[in-house]
C-alpha cells in the first residue's frame, strides 16, 4: 500500500478546548479523555498507532508529547470512551470513568509552547485519536520488562532516596543519615543513581 504524503492530510483545526497561544490545563473527561504513556514505550505505542492509522488512510489525531520530567505522551479520545477498553498495564486513563479529577496539559497549535508540543495535532478529520487503533498498537506492544531492585548503598534519583542493603548502610554512613558530602572514590554505586561519581 502507497503511503500518504503530506499534502493528503485534513488540514489542523482549532478546538474550542485548545488555547490560542501558550498551554492551558483542561479537565479530562469534559473535553476529551486521555491515555497517558510514559516516555520510550508512548514513544513506541505512538510510532505504531500512527503507522496503523496513515496505513488505514486516516490522520492520526491529537497526541500531546511533554518535552521535560518523564516526557509523557497523551493520546486524546473523545470524551467517555477511554473506560470502555480494557488496556495494558502501565497505560493511565484519564476521564469520566476514572474516580480521580485530572487536568491535562494542553498546548497551542502554534508558537511557543513548551515544554508541552503536538506530536500530531488535531484535523479536521480527526478531532481525536481512534480509539480501537490506539488499543491496537497499545496491546500489540510486549508488556515492559520486570526492572529489578536497586541495591547497595542509598543513591539519590532527582532527590528521591531508593533501596539500600542493610550492609551497605552499616558500611556507608553517609547513605544511612541521608546527610550531603561526597563518597570515598569506589564506593558501591547503584546502576540506577543518575549522579556521576568520581
């Protein structure tokens, strides 16, 4: 099958929920219901739901990325449908359906929006994501793999604390009171701390 050029697209339009400059939040489920994905695997979903949906000759529909933090993708259904999938683990919903009050995040078409942009913005022929294709590429993805506990000593992940060994908080005075100062060089550092050590 020939793929789509650019030209064949619905032109972007609008909706009334969409700001015209900047980014507002918008309550989710009013305007439109929400799946949220975290980083490399909405990267993925996303790569596979546009693909099934340019293969199908359609637009993809609203996907709201979030350029900073856990870079979050939105995919945008209309409002109410999201509760009427059953999707993956890992895959938030935002909407009626859920018992939670949600804003989403939600850019202008065009100018300085960051750090939110549209990985593709709504059309005229498609105000929102298709629902069944989205559950498609979402389900059709293998299911992310069991991350192992960090061990060793405490190590900071954005000022979070994570495990620790008892050992390693006995050997490491430092990690067990939480207070700052530097480690000795080749002290046991976690494969997760995001600090670099000398």
């Amino acid at each position: 099958m020939e793929k789509r050029s650019e030209e064949t697209f619905s032109p972007v339009v609008r909706p009334d929920w969409a700001p015209v400059q900047g980014h507002v939040l918008r309550l989710s489920g009013v305007h439109f219901d929400a799946v949220r994905v975290h980083g490399v695997r909405g990267e993925h979903i996303a790569e596979r739901y546009v693909t099934l949906t340019c293969d199908s000759d359609a637009d993809p529909g609203p996907v709201i990325c979030e350029a900073t933090g856990f870079r979050w993708l939105y995919f945008l259904l209309p409002p109410g449908t999201a509760g009427e999938w059953r999707w993956p683990p890992g895959l938030q919903l935002f909407g009626s359906s859920t018992r939670t009050v949600t804003y989403v995040g939600v850019p202008a078409l065009d100018g300085n929006t960051w750090p939110l942009r549209w990985c593709s913005p709504p059309t005229r022929d498609a105000p929102f994501v298709d629902a069944a294709r989205l559950h498609s590429a979402a389900c059709a993805e293998p299911p992310p793999p069991a991350r192992p506990l960090p061990c060793g000593p405490y190590e900071t992940y954005e000022g979070r604390r994570t495990y620790e060994t008892e050992e390693a908080s006995r050997a490491d005075p430092v990690a067990r009171t939480g207070g700052g100062g530097s480690r000795p060089s080749g002290a046991n550092v976690s494969p997760w701390s995001r600090t670099s050590r000398s």
